[in-house]
C-alpha cells in the first residue's frame, strides 16, 4: 500500500470530490480516479460511492480513514528524524480539549506556537464529550476527567483538582461555608454530567447529591453563573484559575471535607511514530501551565 495513495484518498474524503482533490493536489482528476482504483483494487473493497457530482465514503472507507492518518504520521515522524533539520515542525496538528479548558488554555498557547512553526496547522476541537481519537483520526485528546482503563497512552501534564467557588458577592450575601453542613443550607449550581459531587473524607472519597436552582449541561455556563453570583460551583482548577487570580470569584475549603484531586492529561493513540508536531505542542503547553501556576 502506497503512502502517496493513502494521501490522495485522504485529500478526496477532506475536499468531497475528485476534481477537488486533484487540484488540492495539483494533479489531473484522472490520475486521482486510477490511484483511488489501484487502492480499492489492491484491498479488494470500495471505499467510496461515485456520482457525477460528488462522492462519499463507504463504511469500508470509513474505517480506512484513521489508519491512513496514522499511517501518514508514522511517515512523517520517521522523515523528521532523519532530515537534516529534525526541529521542522510542521503538518495538521488534529486534537480535542474539554471546552472551557481549550478556550481559556489551549488557545493562549497557540499563538506562541503557531508563530515559531510557520507550517504548523491546527484543527481544534473544543468537547466535554469523551470523544474516541482513533476513530476520528486526532493526533491528541486533553482530557481533565479520571482515566478510564484503556490502550491508549496518557501522560500527565499538571494537576486539576476540583475546586469549590463562588463570587465575592455571592459570599458577602450569603456567608461563607466553613464545612459541609453550612454547604448544604447553600444555592449550588450543578452539572448534568455530574450528579454528585465527590469529596474526600477521612482519605476516602464520598458522593453527595447536592441541592440547586440551576442545572446546565455546559462547564462555562457553570463558571460564568457563579461569577455572576447564582451560587456555588464546583469546577476544575484550570477552569477558574484566571477568575480567581481576578478575584471574580473566590475558592471555598471547608474544615472536614477536601476536593477530589485530578490531573490534566494528554492522550494519544499510540507511544510510538508521535509526530513532531505533538510533542512540541505538549511541551509548550506544559511550560505555559507552569508559568501560569
């Protein structure tokens, strides 16, 4: 199986059509047409349905599709390493980040990167969905929520841990929780995703479902409710960790009960063939984070 083939099937399924991938590639529609048939020839499948406007993916191409990015990258991760200028970053850097951590975080650290790798292009997708990157074909999820078992590769970027906030205004009107009971007798303002809140006592964590007016389906609308004083909030350290440096809102630490502590996590599909392109992202990230805490 050719490189060059998967990067013409990859060009076709990106543009919609034949002749958009050929002059994406800069070549004749007809040597598009023959490479897509060598291909669909050599693995005995067809990979994508043909009209006279347009074409579309079979479910064979479907499945195609995230191995031929893979196997593009494992290409350009080998090139990189024995070019004479290894440092070149360059290629689709494809990830995914929770929303409010990839607003407020991963875009701040973009233009610093995105300004010393002139080649380098990003495709972002901002998600409190768990979203599977192998299927869709990123190079890197950031994820902020515990790790569940898989074969995927995880490394641990910084801590995350949960943090109780509310505004100043908020507080002021309504006092200041010094332990759970007070909490109880407070306005919290709850995520779907999260029925309970966890804390840990005595070493263990325990769930408490938690009373409130306001329930919403979003991280920001969470943040920005409390910054507008609805009530208390328990989100993520890097999720506030600007608001209270601002002092738009205000961390809450009771006497007999700590957060849940997490982490923030990077995670590919795979430890080998990682393109040059993540690992200059993820050092960068780390190092703008550092600063930042």
């Amino acid at each position: 199986m050719l490189i060059a083939d998967l990067r013409i099937f990859l060009s076709v399924v990106s543009t919609g059509s034949l002749s958009a991938a050929a002059r994406q590639l800069d070549v004749v529609p007809m040597q598009v047409s023959r490479r897509i048939a060598a291909l669909e020839d050599e693995l005995g499948v067809r990979l994508f349905h043909r009209t006279t406007r347009s074409v579309s993916l079979t479910s064979e191409g479907e499945a195609l599709a995230p191995y031929a990015h893979t196997m593009i990258d494992a290409e350009e991760s080998v090139l990189g390493e024995l070019r004479p200028m290894p440092d070149a970053v360059k290629g689709v850097l494809r990830m995914t980040a929770p929303s409010v951590f990839g607003q407020s975080i991963v875009l701040s650290v973009l233009p610093q990167l995105m300004e010393q790798h002139p080649e380098l292009y990003v495709e972002l997708e901002v998600s409190d969905k768990v979203v599977d990157i192998v299927a869709s074909g990123l190079d890197l999820a950031l994820r902020v929520a515990p790790l569940a078992d898989s074969e995927l590769i995880a490394r641990r970027i910084a801590p995350n841990p949960r943090v109780l906030c509310a505004a100043p205004a908020y507080l002021e009107q309504h006092g200041f929780p010094r332990n759970l009971a007070d909490l109880d007798r407070h306005k919290c303002i709850l995520l779907q995703a999260v029925s309970q809140w966890p804390f840990v006592i005595h070493g263990e964590v325990q769930r408490r479902r938690m009373q409130g007016r306001l329930i919403t389906s979003s991280v920001d609308a969470v943040r920005t409710a409390a910054t507008q004083g609805l009530g208390i909030a328990m989100l993520t350290y890097w999720d506030v960790v600007q608001h209270l440096r601002d002092g738009l809102l205000r961390e809450i630490k009771l006497e007999d009960a700590e957060m849940e502590a997490l982490s923030v996590w990077a995670v590919t599909p795979t430890r080998r063939h990682v393109p040059a392109r993540v690992k200059v992202f993820l050092d960068t990230l780390d190092a703008f984070m550092k600063r930042l805490n």
